[in-house]
C-alpha cells in the first residue's frame, strides 16, 4: 500500500485535449488549485492541479510533479469557470486556462526588501544623538519603515548613517515584501442625490447585492438617464460588504473619464485591467486582486480570468456590444460568460445599455433574468432629435460626402461656438483605389478584400490583416501610371473636406490609427472637453462612451453601412451603433441634433431612430428572428475550414459534409465560401449550424467532428453564438 504513490490531474495552460496525470512525490503538500512545476516532453512548465488523478495511466509510469509554486491556489470557482467556458465553446481547456494564467510571474514569491525602523533602545540613547541621527529617528517616528536609500533621502543624510546606525543598534532592519498597494474605493461615501426613479433602480440593485446569491439584471435607461450612477450604488453596497466588483467595459470604451467620476464618487482609482499595462502593472495588479487587497477592478473582456478572492457583483456596461464577443484563440462572449462566472460564485451581474441586445431583452422577458429601467434623461433633458437626410433628394457636390443640410447645420453649430462631431465608421482615406485605365481595385495579396489608402501616412493597408504597402505609381495590374482613383470616402477624405468647407475651424481625426495610445486618446478627449476642437471627425471611437458638454450636432456620414452583407445582425447592431452616436448630443444644457445620411430614410432602422421608437423596433427585429429560427429563438455555431491548399480545405469540407448530423430541428447550411474568403493567404471555407432552442449545439458539434481527419496546414474554427457572419 505504502508504494502506491497519490496521482494528481494537472491541466497545462497549452491547447491539449485534457489535463495530465502526474505523481506527487513523498512530502509534497499538493491539492486542488495548487499552481505547480511540471516536466513536459524535455522542459518544464507550470500548470494547476485540477483534481485527483484519473487513474488510466499506472502511477509508476507517471513523472512526479517538481513543485508547487508560491502562490495563492486557483479557486474552486474559477476553475470550474474555465471548465464551462471550455464546454461551452470547444475550445480545449488548457486555451481557456491560459487565459486565466496571463501573467505567470504572479506566481513567483514576491520579492523582498529590507526596510528600517527605529529600535525599541534608540529613546534612551536620544541624549547622544548627532543631528543627522536625531533626523532619521524623527523620520521614522509616525511614518511607516523605510528602505535605506529612502530614508536617508527623506531625512538629508547619506546613506552609511543608516548603516551605521542599524550597526549600533538604533535601528532595526526588517524584511519586507515587496508589492504596490491599491488605495480603496469607499463603498460608504455618498453619492449624489438620485431622482426618485433612479433610486427605486437602485435599490433594486442594491438588492440583489446583499441578496449574496446569483441573479443577473438588465438595466435599461437611455443613454444620460443615470445608468452610471445607478450602477454606483450597487458598487458601493458590495463594497461596503467586503465583496470586490468587476465592472467589464468594452475596451475603448475605458476611458480617462469614466476613470475620473469612479474616483470621484469614490475617493479612490479602481484597479484597470487592459491591454494596455505593463509587465509590472500587470503582475501587481493580478496579485492584489487574488490576495483580496483591490476593491474594484475596471477591465476590458480578459479581466473575467482574474482571481478574485471575493466578488461580490459584476457589472458589464454596454452589455450590447459587439466587441465583448472575440475571438483571442478561444471564442466567446464576456457578457454571457460574466453571467456564467457570477453564477459560480454565487454573485449577482448587471448588465447596462441604452440598446439591449436581443438575447438580453428575450431573457428579461422569459423572466431569465430581472430587469431595470430609467425611461428618461437626468435632469429632464430631452434626447437629441434625430433626422434622416435622404441622399437621393439632397445629393451631396460632386465627390463630396457631405449633403446642403449637414454643411448647413454644421455652419450653425461653428456660428454659435458649439462642437460638431462627423461620424463615420472608416478609417483611412478611402476605401477603395480603382486604376482608371484598366479598372482593377488594388487588392491585398493576402485577403479577399481592398486595400485601404491611409494618405497621411502614405500606405495602402489591408485592414484584415495588416499588410501594408507604399502606394507605387504605376498599376500592378497593367501598368499604367498615375491613373489611381479613391473610391468612397474615409475619415481623412471626409477631414479634408469639412476642411475646405470651414477653413478656419478646428479640426481633428479621432480613429485607432490617428490616435497612436491610451494617453494620446486621452488627450483628444480633453481637448474636445475644453472645447478646444471644433470638428470631431471619428470613427467607431468617438462613439463610445465619451461626455462632450459642449457637442450639440452629430451628423452620420453613411447610416447605411453596416446594413448591407446580409449579417443577422446587421440591423441591430447599425441600430445600436446609431442610437449611441446620435446619444453624444446635446449631453449639457443645450439640445442636440443628430442628422443621419441615408440613402433608405424608408429601412425600418431608420425608421426607428427618426420616431425614437426603439421598442417597436425591438418587436419587429425579434418577430423576424423569430419566424426564420435565428438567435435568440435558435442556436447557432459556425465552422470555418481554412488553409492554403484550396484542394485540401475542400477535401475537408466534402468530409464534413458526409457526416453532418442528421435530426429534427437541426439545420446544416453550407460548405460555403467564407465572408473574406480568403485570409492571410488561407482559403476559408464555411459551415452554420443552425438548431432549435432546445437542442444544445455543443454535442452535435463535438460528434459531428470526432473522427474529421485533418491535414496538418488546414485548420478548423468553431464559433459557438457567433456575433456576425
Ligand atoms: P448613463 O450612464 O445612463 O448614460 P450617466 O450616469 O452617465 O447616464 O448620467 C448622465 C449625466 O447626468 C452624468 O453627467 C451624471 O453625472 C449626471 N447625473 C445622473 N444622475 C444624476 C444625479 N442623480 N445627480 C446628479 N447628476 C446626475
Ligand atoms: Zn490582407
């Protein structure tokens, strides 16, 4: 009995099927959650134990586990989180415990330094003293211990004072470790004075807080009706608690401001978590967060992994938005899986939005999950009225993008000293340069798609993957020179053209190419507040969560690019997009108006925004989702097969055709050629898998692909609730 060693199950942070067993050596304390060093192949590597061992392999023939690091286990909750996350997408669940390992330095022993105070003696000797001793003492009197150089620094002497006076006994070195601290958001501090709805919303918040269970909240309110500051105060119930709060913003929407009112309202900076950190940042961020000693964290999607000692709500802001669904190796949505991670750990979400998403408003109303609302602007302020310019009657100049009403409005708003901002969902000059001579797009080498001219910095880019190339002078394809034209416009053709319109206003580009970083977004934004910009021309970036006190006219360049391709969420996601920049003006005392060009005043989206009628709207877009079996009534997962080979990805897609499931409410489109059907050189080919609501999607697939054998250079992408298509 004595030589049968403990096995454990140890799941590595790779894209392997399932964790490995490993042995414990004799004397090794190992238990679940444990973050341990083990041998794999020839290295070594750190991965987390994920319960006992499986028992198929004989333990003699397993390796022992090296060690176990020194940091905190993974908790329960988060482990059975990756679990579902990886049920839920496919994805293997060493992809999803990567995610939840992005910073392996965390687990490291902290370093240590040595600090110094003053000794219990040092009282009695004060009669000897020097001044720079007395100095030093006097330092150290009400303030905390201090590393050498510090206090020698603080109390102007040099740093072998310090030595010799730890040498004598005056003082006394103690070791340290070394980590930053978070100050601490007060959940007790008060907030302002709320309207009567905005408190009954809440107090339903504040509910569910002390509730200390799982339960998930829409909160609905117009955009300017309080949603921030409702959703502060269920922040600061958990807070007063003891619980820690993640609040997930879409990551350009986590702005310097909404920053600055957290503090504000809080006395303190929440913790951020984005892309944007350093290595160090990271490290101490991820450690506070696991060791319980952060409030709150504010993070973009990959803050859900985090190891949170305690959490006691979670909040996901713009809970519609497209970018929360992504694909970062593994596919998934982080507002869905923030309701997944609350549920685990027994905690309540909120999810906030002016403009729902479908799945969202279906499951307030199957009573899935409770619901809030603000039906109106703080203060009593209207909305912006929003109208549609229809472009077949007022047709822009010739090569121009702005029509008689917008350059009038917009000469209004310069008149009056008031900010403009020009939407418009496209970077770059224009879209698409044409050789006149022979008629050829320039293409990317590498995609199926145009290449993009950025005029000011004097490329052609491919906006799928990256390539860039100088603009030559002569086609590539018949070799005509000087015969390029620019089709459609950009940002920057639309920059110079309100430019020419208004030469003396000031203007500025605010897009994820103009804008280099955080700091310099940053600072746009600043600018813009203090009124120092007078044309805003942006796109999706300026839309997003952004206070302009002083902007009180919003024209939409094109409202009607989103709505062609024939994406299931075409409509929503233009509605939605719409309704948040036209919710840019008019924030402060004065009204806004948002004009939107359109060449379909008649679409039913238009028609929406125009009567602000965003119900109806909801009602018809579900009954057409409703009646073709499409999300939220339906389930969707995609496939896509791509490679370099076309043969080869045919010849998979011809397998997979042959084996697709067969069954009552289960729908196979497909193989068809992807949108981009070509990729970074692969050529992409495309599977839907369409099923009733109660068929689970994820069985099929995993049946449907279990003996799909695949060539090493073709690969196989599944998107379970793909987000568009
Ligand atoms: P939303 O998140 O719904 O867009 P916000 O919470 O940002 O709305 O509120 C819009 C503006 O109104 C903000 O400037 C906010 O500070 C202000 N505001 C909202 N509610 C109150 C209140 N009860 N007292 C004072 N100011 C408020
Ligand atoms: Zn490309």
């Amino acid at each position: 009995m004595e030589n049968i060693k403990r096995t454990v199950r140890v799941l590595l942070p790779l894209p392997l099927a399932d964790a490995y067993d490993y042995s414990v050596p004799e004397g090794l304390e190992v238990a679940a959650g444990h973050f341990v060093v083990v041998p794999l192949g020839k290295r070594l590597t750190i991965g987390v134990v994920w319960g006992e061992g499986s028992g198929e392999v004989a333990p003699e023939k397993l390796r022992d586990i090296e060690e176990v690091m020194p940091a905190l286990p993974m908790a329960d909750a988060l482990r059975r989180f990756v679990d579902w996350v990886s049920a839920y997408t496919l994805a293997p669940p060493g992809a999803v415990l990567r995610m939840a390992m992005s910073v392996p330095s965390a687990l490291e022993a902290p370093k240590t330094e040595i600090v110094y105070r003053a000794a219990a003696t040092s009282d009695d000797a004060a009669l000897k003293l020097t001044n720079a001793r007395r100095r030093v003492l006097e330092q150290l009197k009400d303030g905390p211990a201090l590393p050498a150089a510090e206090l020698a620094h603080i109390a102007g002497v040099g740093t072998s004072v310090i030595k010799t006076m730890a040498s004598i006994g005056l003082l006394e070195p103690v070791e340290r470790t070394m980590r930053r601290s978070f100050a601490h958001p007060d959940g007790q501090r008060q907030g302002p004075e709320l309207s009567p709805e905005q408190a009954i919303a809440a107090q339903g918040l504040v509910d569910k807080v002390l509730a200390h269970a799982f339960s998930a909240t829409l909160l609905d309110g117009v955009p300017g009706s309080g949603k921030t500051e409702v959703y502060f105060e269920a922040i600061a119930a958990a807070l007063a608690s003891g619980r820690q709060v993640l609040v997930l913003l879409p990551e350009i929407a986590l702005t310097a401001q909404w920053l600055k009112r957290f503090e504000d309202r809080f006395g303190a900076m929440p913790a951020s978590w984005h892309s944007g950190l350093t290595s160090l940042e990271r490290r101490e961020t991820w450690r506070a967060i696991a060791e319980g000693r952060v409030g709150v964290v504010v993070g973009a999607r990959s803050a859900l992994f985090l190891p949170f000692a305690n959490l006691g709500l979670i909040v996901v802001d713009e809970e519609h938005d497209g970018s929360f669904k992504q694909d970062d190796g593994v596919s998934y949505n982080a507002r869905d899986m923030a309701v997944v991670r609350a549920r685990l750990v027994s905690a309540p979400v909120v999810l906030a939005s002016a403009t729902p998403s479908l799945e969202s408003v279906v499951n307030v109303s199957t009573g899935r999950y409770g619901s809030v609302h603000l039906p109106d602007r703080h203060g009593g302020r209207e909305l912006a009225t929003l109208s549609a310019i229809d472009l077949r009657r007022q047709q822009p100049a010739r090569g121009r993008w702005l029509s008689p009403p917008v350059v009038e409005a917009m000469k209004r708003t310069f008149e009056a000293k008031e900010q403009t901002l020009l939407f418009l969902n496209r970077r770059g000059y224009a879209p698409m340069t044409l050789c006149r001579a022979c008629g050829h797009g320039i293409e990317c080498p590498q995609c199926s798609a145009w290449l993009v001219e950025h005029r000011f910095r004097r490329t052609l880019v491919c906006h799928h993957c990256g390539h860039a190339e100088p603009p030559a002078r002569e086609c590539k394809y018949c070799g005509t020179p000087d015969q390029f034209v620019a089709c459609g416009p950009g940002v920057e053709r639309l920059a110079e053209e309100a430019l020419e319109l208004f030469p003396e206003a000031r203007l500025e580009l605010f897009t994820s190419d103009s804008l280099m970083n955080r700091t310099e977004a940053t600072a746009a934004v600043e600018r813009m507040i203090a009124g120092e910009i007078d044309i805003l021309i942006g796109t999706q970036m300026a839309a997003k969560g952004h206070h302009f006190p002083n902007l009180t006219l919003v024209a939409v360049v094109d409202a009607d690019l989103g709505l062609n391709g024939g994406d299931l969420r075409a409509a929503e996601r233009t509605f939605q997009l719409l309704y948040q920049v036209a919710g840019r003006a008019g924030r402060e005392d004065r009204p806004g108006r948002a004009l939107v060009q359109t060449h379909a005043p008649e679409h039913p989206v238009m028609q929406a925004l125009v009567s602000g009628d965003r119900d109806r709207f909801v009602a018809a877009e579900l009954a057409d989702r409703r009646a073709a079996g499409m999300p939220p009534f339906g389930r969707l997962a995609s496939l896509i097969i791509s490679g370099p080979d076309p043969a080869a990805v045919d010849n998979v897609c011809s397998a997979l055709a042959r084996r697709a499931p067969h069954q009552d409410g289960v729908t196979i489109l497909g193989p068809s050629t992807a949108p981009l059907a070509l990729l970074r050189g692969r050529h992409r080919r495309r599977f839907l898998l369409k099923t009733s609501r109660d068929i689970a999607v994820q069985p099929l697939l995993r049946a449907w692909l279990e003996r799909i054998g695949l060539p090493g250079s073709v690969r196989l992408q599944i998107d379970v609730d793909p987000y568009s298509f």
